[in-house]
C-alpha cells in the first residue's frame, strides 16, 4: 500500500526553475513517484527567468533544497553556478539536474533517452556516433552515443 503522502517539517524540497513552468508535468510525475516510494520529498514548479536566477539559487541553497532542474537557458547559468560537473554536464556545457549536498552543487546534464520504439532493432547491433538530430538537443544525443553510461544513439 502507498504510503499516504503528507508534506511536514523534514519535507525536502525538489523543484523545477525556468520560465514558463505553468505547463510542466514534472510536479505531479515526481511526487507521485515520491508517494509511490515512500520518500519524504515534495517537486514544485517555480517560474524563474535569467535576471533572478542568482536569487533563485541562493534561496534554494539557503533552505536546504536537496536538489533541483533547470529549463533552457538556466541550464547554461547553471552550468558555471555549480561546484562540481559531471561528465555529461561536462561535454554537453549545460546543467539541468542539481543535487544540493550541504551547500556544495553538484550538476549533470540528464535528458531523456529517444524512445525505444523509434530505433527499431538498432538497440541491439553495433552503431556509429554522427548526430542525426537537430536544435538544442542535438548535441546531448552525440554525446550520449559516445559515452557508454548513456543511452545509445542509432
């Protein structure tokens, strides 16, 4: 049985900052993944633009959020803002995941793979790393063929 979900006073908060939220599933995927686990954790969605994001981030660091995301553009502010960068992060320049631990930012880069079902059987043969999309994710997608803890690129 889910374990009822309650926000109290050790409640860690998770959030999404960019601007426009309004739209954003991830609230309720999250807290009701959060439910489903039995975690302590409640996901908001707060509309923040590039002028505040300074702000933004030194109140989430202030009251102990344990970690947020990053919409476009943040994730590049984001990227110069936190102390330590993974690999992915790293090679694609952006930041949108952000796990707080006691004051020190550590960031990744962590889009969702392509759907499974777009590729066919090319899950399961060889294939060689070219960028075959375009726009703003293009660059993660090469990257994520060329780095074996990722999804794989057909």
């Amino acid at each position: 049985m889910d374990k009822k979900f309650e926000i109290t006073g050790t409640t860690k908060l998770t959030c999404l900052l960019g601007n426009p939220v309004s739209h954003s599933i991830s609230p309720a995927m999250h807290n009701a993944s959060f439910q489903k686990l039995g975690l302590d954790y409640t996901y908001l969605a707060f509309s923040v633009d590039e002028t505040h994001f300074e702000r933004a981030v030194d109140g989430l660091i202030t009251l102990g959020a344990a970690g947020w995301n990053c919409t476009m553009p943040l994730k590049r502010l984001m990227y110069e803002r936190v102390d330590t960068l993974y690999d992915s992060a790293l090679l694609s320049g952006a930041v949108n995941t952000v796990v707080n631990r006691d004051g020190q930012l550590f960031g990744d880069n962590t889009p969702a793979p392509p759907p499974r079902h777009s590729c066919g059987d090319c899950w399961n043969r060889p294939r060689r790393i070219f960028p075959v999309w375009r726009g703003r994710s293009s660059r993660w997608k090469t990257i994520s063929s060329a780095t074996p803890s990722m999804w794989p690129v057909c």
